[in-house]
C-alpha cells in the first residue's frame, strides 16, 4: 500500500474520531453553547478533510510546483492600472534600468537585479542599500533602506 493511501486513511479516520468526540460532547452542552459548537465543528472537519488530501497530494509526489504570476496585462478596452502603466525613467534612473518606457513593478525589478547584479547590499545589514554613483543620482544619498528606496524610485518614474 503507498505510503499517500496510509496517511489519507490515518488523517480521515482521526477527522472521524473528532467528529464523533463532538456530537456526545454537544449532547451534554447548554442550548446556546451548543449553537455556538455547532457553527464551529463543521468547519474543523473540513479542515480535516482538507488537510488529509493536501497530505495525500505531497506523500505521493503528483503536485506541481507552483510557479509565480506575471503581472496581468489590460484586457482590449481596459486601462491599465497605476502598477501597469508604461513610465519614461529620467535619464539618471535609465543609466540603471534601461532607456524604454516600462511599469513600476519592471523597474523595481530591474533597480534589485543591478544591485544583487553588483552586490550593493550591506553585509551586515540586508535591508540597506549602499548606493555607487549611478544609484546616488537617483537615490541623493549614500544609504539607502530597500523601503525608502520605493519613494525615490517614484521621484524618476514619470
């Protein structure tokens, strides 16, 4: 027997064992403590039931990596949002990410991959940015942390 068909089994039948210590339980219960169980138990029982098949799916090796989404492009007649409009960088930014209109989440992307790219990361600290000359015009400081560093990139996305 495969080792998915003994842990679905053995989940369900503790999934069986709960719900049957939760029906003499509630036969013993007050009438507005019962409501309340009631609307609870059902709940944990599908979690259960969740749970074991999730279990199932990850002892037998059947589920696919889960790969991550690009942004959604506008649909034909849509505008596109604030995070997919197309910005012209100003010329300090574009000696980072390149002269071609692009969305801010492109450009975030782009201004990490140039600082993983020429390892600007403190050592000590991984949320601060140490800034070479090209950063430093876009930045207008040595330091940077990677929260502010949103609030200077919108400064050249126009």
């Amino acid at each position: 027997m495969r080792l998915a068909n003994v842990l679905a089994r053995h989940v369900a039948a503790a999934a069986g064992q709960l719900l049957k210590r939760s029906t003499v339980a509630f036969s013993t219960m007050p009438m507005s403590d019962l409501r309340m169980a009631s609307a609870i138990a059902p709940r944990s029982t599908t979690m259960a039931t969740k749970a074991a098949s999730k279990t199932s799916e990850k002892a037998s090796g059947d589920a696919e990596p889960v790969k991550a989404k690009k942004v959604a492009k506008p649909a034909k007649g849509h505008k596109p949002n604030a995070l997919q409009q197309p910005l012209q960088p100003s010329a300090e930014l574009a000696a980072v990410v390149g002269e071609e209109k692009l969305a801010r989440g492109e450009a975030v992307s782009k201004v990490w991959a140039y600082i993983k790219e020429n390892k600007l990361q403190n050592p000590k600290d991984g949320r601060e940015i140490l800034a070479d000359d090209n950063l430093q015009k876009v930045f207008g400081k040595d330091k940077v942390t990677m929260f502010e560093m949103n609030k200077y990139l919108a400064q050249h996305l126009k």
